[in-house]
C-alpha cells in the first residue's frame, strides 16, 4: 500500500489553505507548473508543492483584480 507524504493536502484542501481557486489548481498541474498526483478519483498536491509554486509566481503578471489582499 502506497503512503502519503505527511504534508499531503487534496486540491481542495491545497485551495482554501492558500487562497486559490480549485479549477485553477487543477489547470496549474495540467500545465506542469504545480506537481500533483491522482488517487482514484482524487488529485492531491503536498504542502511544499504548494510553496514552491507560490514562490515562483510573479506578481507583476497577476492581474491586480486576483491578487489577494493583504
């Protein structure tokens, strides 16, 4: 049997945790710039994915209508 890595989050749980839509999460590992995988019927991503692709974002390309305030 397969085990999760501990920081493992459902796309989900990934989106309310760090703000983000669950439609683009998915888009984000279709597109390779977010590392997931699928369990059955489920995808999920690790907390340090997550991290790692917040901190490679640009802020100047977000529109500043998406941008979340602070």
């Amino acid at each position: 049997m397969n085990k999760f890595p501990a920081d493992t989050l459902t796309l989900s749980e990934a989106g309310k945790k760090y703000g983000l839509a669950l439609n683009s999460l998915h888009i984000y590992i279709r597109n390779g710039r977010l590392k997931g995988f699928k369990r059955g019927s489920r995808w999920y991503t690790t907390d340090r994915e997550m991290k790692k692709y917040l901190a490679s974002r640009d802020l100047e390309k977000i529109p500043k209508r998406y941008r979340k305030k602070a």
